[in-house]
C-alpha cells in the first residue's frame, strides 16, 4: 500500500507478566504470573498498517496499551522513531502520548458519559496546549469533521448518538492532537455491519490523508485482511508468524494461522465445511511446555514440540515464523531443553 | 414429510417508552420446521430478538405483543396461561441467549442449574437428575463432565459457558431451540466448534433450530433459510443458496457487499449503506429503509412495501424488487 519508510516503531523482547493476586499481601504468597506477552518482536514502517490478530487472551490488547504507554512492560524494548521509551521521563513521555493515540473497543466505555462529544474531543487538545481559546474550536470542529462529524454532534451526549457516532468520536479525539501512530484496539467489533464498512472506509482514507501509522488490533481475519499491509498472528503472548497480508493469507505456515482461516466462516452457503480447530487457549499462567500450541496443534512432531520451544525463522518469502515444522539452522544443532 | 414447529403471523409487538412508541416487530409472519435451522439477520434493534422473545411469551413491561398469532404445533401460544406457558418453556422451546455471563446463576454451579431445568420438567430422582447433567455435560463437549459439574460459571470459559447453556437448554429434548447470537462474543475457532455441536444435536434429536445473528458468514454456514429483518420489519426471506446468490431487496445487497472477505482481491475500499439504523420511535410511513436506498423513489416514501412472494419460496418487501433484478 504505502512505500517503505522506515521503520517507525521497534520492538524486540517485550515481556509484560501480570501477578495473578490482588494486593501485596496476596502477591506475597501466591507468586504465580499471568504471562501475557512473552518475547515480542516486531517492526512498522512509516505509513504502514500492521494488523495484530488471536484468539481472546493471545495478549494483543496488552501489546497495544504497552506500546501506548499506558502499562510498563516488565522487560524488552520499544523504540519509537529511535527513542527507547522506557528511557523517557514523565515529561518527555507526555510529548510522546501526543503522537501515538489509541482508539478502544467498546465506543460506549471509553467515553465519559457526562461530556459532550465536544469537552470529549476537546480534551486532549487542552492537555497538550495544542490550542489557545480562540482557535480551540476551530481546531474541534476540524477534527469531527475529519472523523466525519458535523457541527452539531458537538453538545450531544454519548447516549444521544449511536454506536457508529460513538466510535468516530473514538477517532476524532485520537486525531485531534496530529498523532502519527494509532493504535486500533478492535476498532470495530462492537459496530453492525453496515456501520462496520464505514468505520473501515474512514480509517483507510485518513492514513492517506495524514500518513499515518496503524497497529490494528483485530480477531476478525476478514476485516485485518482488508486495511493491513503485513498481518502478525498471536498466540499465547507470543508472535507465531508475520508476514506480508498477500502472503501470509495465500501460504500461511504455521498451523495456527492455518487453522485460525479454516475457522473464518465464508459467506457463501456453497462453500464447504469449515474445518474446527478444537480445544481452547490455554491458561496464560501455566502455559504448555516446548511450543505453546502443541496441545492444539494438528501437525504436530511429538515429543521435539512437546519439549523444545521453537525459535523464529525466516523463510524465503519474508515469513518469519516460529514452529519446529521450519527450523532454524541454529535451532537444529542445540541440545532439546528439558530432556532427561 | 416435515412437521410445522413454529408459526407466527402477522406478529405486532411494541413497546410503551417515555419517549413514545417502539415498534420492535411489527407484522411479521414466519414460520419454522423440524430439522429445518432457521436465520434470522438483522442489525441492532431490528427486532429479531424481540420476535423470539414474543414467541416465548417473555416479553415484559413496558412491552406487548398487540395483535398475532403465535401456533406452536398448531395449538395457540398467545391464549395460554402464565402457567402452561410454563410447561412449554424449556420443555417444548428452549431458548440460549447472547450473554452467557449473565444467563446463569453465579451462586449456583453448572450441575445444579443444569439439575433445576430437570426437576422442573421431568420426574427424575435426584440421583437420576446428577447423573442426567453429567451426561449432558459431556454430550456437549465439556472435559471431565463429572468434576466440572460441581463448577461455579466464572470458572468456566466462554465457550464453555456456553456449550453449559446448551447442555441445559436440550436437557428436556425440546423439539425447537432459539439460540440468540450464541457465538458473538467469542472467538472463531470456539465459534466453529459450537455451530459443529449445534449441528451435531440437530441430526441426532432432529429439532428445529432458530438462529439469530448479525453475521451473515455465520448463518450461510449453518442455515437453511434465512429471514432479513430490518427496523422490526421482515424485508427478506429465502432458501439460503438463492438468497447469498441473488440478493433481492437492496438492504440484503448492500449488507452482503460491505462484508469484507477473505476472498477480495484488493484492498479497495468496502461497500457501505450510508446513513444509520433509524429510531423505532416514530418511524415515517413507506419503507423503513428508504433514506438508506440507493433505488428509493418518490413513492417509497409513502407506500408501505408488503412482503411478496416474488418467486417459488423466495419473498421480499420492496416496491421496485421487479424493476431492480432486471438491473
């Protein structure tokens, strides 16, 4: 879709682990943690859209909120631009929430009830002194209209609007202080579908308009598909496959991604039977040994998966992948962890 | 020869806000068969819930069913007492609703809410009724039905919440289940796997199934037929092949287009139906759809479209439906 840019947001190694206890007194004695994200890698170019897809529980919400900053990461690296941001202190951190927003999931949650869509928008246009009084609400209305609302929305509540509404108010206060990067938590999940299409349309038109960058967060295959330009596939806090979107629909490799497509109901009553990938995702705080999805996994080699966790390689068409089905050189000649 | 379950006609169903009248359903005839799956598509506050609710007699205040007929293997629902309607609840129709969390009981554990259908519709001992949940348990998937059994739901997953919701809804065979939108809020792959029950219970206990949704992917996988119903109207109906190949009215075309498929070639931009989901609050006369239409003319505006047989077996409501198939 867009030309290479370089790359705009790196991350290598990102562990967020979660204590499965309440307070400290629990935590104390219950040291078990839910493991959410375990070792993420991955790179977007400038202008580019990364769809982040899995079941419930893969972690791909946490990776959104720890690239926003919105949780600390308990280990790994995320570079922005070239900035590492857990470097940043609070102030320079502020200058940062300014270029890269988030829309949210449920539009009815995530907006406070009690203000209009106006002191809504608003808002972060105030926090980061984007605008002095005079040119507050010439800079508002901008960014309604850019979200596709108009004028008048600005004095009603988010009860007085419908779901679609609901969630351009979402993307106006995400654009209203000129982000570049925005990440999209299942921006449309909670939309009909005839609001749906709209939603995705906008979204598509505004990264031409203003270049921006996009993680879109997503379980619905149909809809990453549509507005991704590379598609990464997670499972367990980890990241099974990445790759192209042409590539990783036409040839995917690893079994999940294959059985994740299987899955996708086709609307076409002719169409033949999906194929059911059974068992469910396993706890975060216990997870399998060896690969992660060998519980699940339809292909897979006995006891090397069972014990051995697979590394990421690289294939020839840019995939990267980590399953024992493509080893990695390096891989093949260490010693299985965990064998007696 | 298959047997008529199910026959509503003619159903008016509305409800008396502060703001004024919601016409949820609003003449609307259907009817179901055994081992036949029946979907009905609509998007929020089309009232394809509303039209379940009213078959089961559970509308509440300030709802009412104001005029219909609702037969239930030729017997009349609407003229029966709160307590026969009883009877047939849970025994003759069961009923799965959208959230599982908040369907079941959490004080209660999955095998006693599971035993409480049970007392209430047979005359099963108590051991009988423990051992009855256990095999349903297991009858719809669930690991170590016997330990599980004792599970409060917040130790179940969703997709095991709502395979227990099953299980309890064909506790007492019942010869039609109305499942509404049962997989929404879960993933695909546990979506796949409980369309795969659902289907499995059909050829074994032949009911009829209701299936109501918002996801025409969904319904192309498992049904036979589909009604569309749009702003408490039924604006299609059709066998599910004809209908996914040839849409008639321009609401079921446009919905179908703005689906993005795993199929499409380009990352071109979706089709979409401009405008909103009207208020059901003071609907306008003519047909509901007409601001959202791109064949909508002059007369649209006024003339209420009726629901037509158009073909063998296939209906819609759409004054220019002729004019816009040739096209």
């Amino acid at each position: 879709m867009s030309e290479k840019n370089g790359a705009l947001l790196d991350i290598s190694g990102l562990v967020k682990h979660f204590p499965v206890g309440g307070d400290w007194f629990t935590q104390m004695f219950d040291r078990r943690k839910v493991k959410a994200v375990e070792g993420v890698d991955f790179s977007i170019d400038s202008g580019t859209t990364l769809g982040l897809v899995g079941e419930s529980g893969s972690g791909k919400t946490t990776t959104g909120r720890l690239i926003a900053q919105l949780t600390r990461p308990t280990s790994g690296r995320i570079r922005y631009d070239g900035i590492d941001l857990g470097s940043l202190r609070a102030q320079e951190l502020r200058g940062m929430r300014k270029r890269i927003q988030m829309i949210f999931q449920d539009p009815s949650s995530s907006l406070n009830r009690r203000k209009t869509a106006g002191q809504i928008v608003s808002e972060p246009i105030r926090i980061h002194h984007l605008a002095d009084r005079k040119n507050l609400e010439e800079r508002l209305v901008t960014a309604m209209e850019h979200a596709g609302l108009s004028r008048r929305f600005l004095n009603r509540y988010p009860h007085e609007m419908s779901g679609g509404q609901r969630q351009r108010v979402g993307i106006a206060r995400a654009l209203a202080v000129d982000p570049e990067f925005v990440i999209c938590d299942e921006p449309v999940t909670a939309l009909d579908v005839s609001i749906q299409a709209q939603i995705l349309n906008l979204m598509m038109d505004l990264q031409d308009e203003f270049g921006l960058t996009y993680l879109f967060i997503a379980h619905d295959l149909s809809v990453v598909r549509h507005v991704s330009d590379r598609v990464a596939v997670m499972y367990l806090g980890r990241i099974v496959e990445i790759a192209q979107f042409q590539t990783l629909f036409a040839h995917p490799k690893h079994p999940y991604t294959k059985a994740l497509l299987a899955a996708v109901p086709k609307p076409d009553p002719t169409a033949p039977k999906r194929k059911v990938l059974h068992g469910e995702v396993p706890s975060p705080i216990h997870p399998p040994s060896g690969c992660s999805f060998h519980p699940r996994c339809p292909e897979t080699l006995g006891s090397l998966c069972r014990e051995q966790e697979p590394r990421a390689t690289v294939c020839e068409d840019a995939t990267r992948v980590c399953c024992h089905r493509f080893p990695a050189d390096s891989a093949t000649t260490r010693s299985p962890k965990g064998v007696p | 020869m298959s047997v008529r379950l199910l026959e509503i006609e003619n159903l008016v169903t509305h409800f008396h806000t502060e703001d004024g009248v919601v016409k949820a359903v609003d003449g609307n005839s259907l009817y179901v068969d055994d081992r036949e799956t029946l979907g009905i598509v609509g998007e929020s506050g089309s009232g394809k819930t509303v039209t379940a609710l009213s078959a089961m007699r559970l509308i509440q205040n300030p709802g009412r069913i104001k005029s219909g007929s609702i037969r239930f293997r030729g017997k009349e629902l609407l003229t029966k007492t709160e307590k026969e309607m009883r009877v047939i609840r849970g025994k003759s129709i069961a009923m799965v609703f959208q959230d599982s969390l908040s369907s079941l009981n959490p004080t209660l554990t999955i095998g006693r809410q599971i035993g409480r259908v049970l007392k209430a519709h047979t005359d099963l001992s108590k051991r009988e009724i423990r051992d009855r949940s256990v095999s349903l348990l297991e009858c719809v998937g669930i690991p170590e039905p016997q330990k599980r059994a004792t599970n409060y739901p917040h130790e179940f997953s969703g997709g095991m919440r709502q395979r227990a919701l099953i299980a309890m809804a064909i506790s007492c065979d019942p010869a039609l289940l109305i499942l509404d939108e049962p997989t929404t809020a879960l993933d695909v792959t546990i979506e796949a796997q409980v369309f795969e029950l659902v289907d499995e219970l059909m050829s074994q206990y032949g009911m009829g199934t209701v299936l109501i949704t918002h996801d025409l992917a969904v319904v192309a996988n498992v049904c036979q037929r589909v009604i569309i119903m749009y702003a408490g109207r039924i604006v299609e109906q059709a066998h599910a092949g004809p209908l996914y190949k040839r849409p008639l009215h321009p609401y079921t075309r446009g919905l179908l287009q703005s689906i993005p498929r795993l199929s499409d070639e380009l990352q071109e931009r979706l089709f979409s139906i401009p405008g909103e989901v009207p208020d059901l609050i003071g609907l306008p006369a003519g047909c509901h759809f007409a601001p959202r239409c791109g064949y909508a003319e002059e007369r649209c505006w006024h003339v209420d479209p009726p629901l037509e047989e158009v073909a063998a077996d296939r209906f819609a409501a759409c004054l220019r439906v002729s004019e816009i198939d040739d096209v």
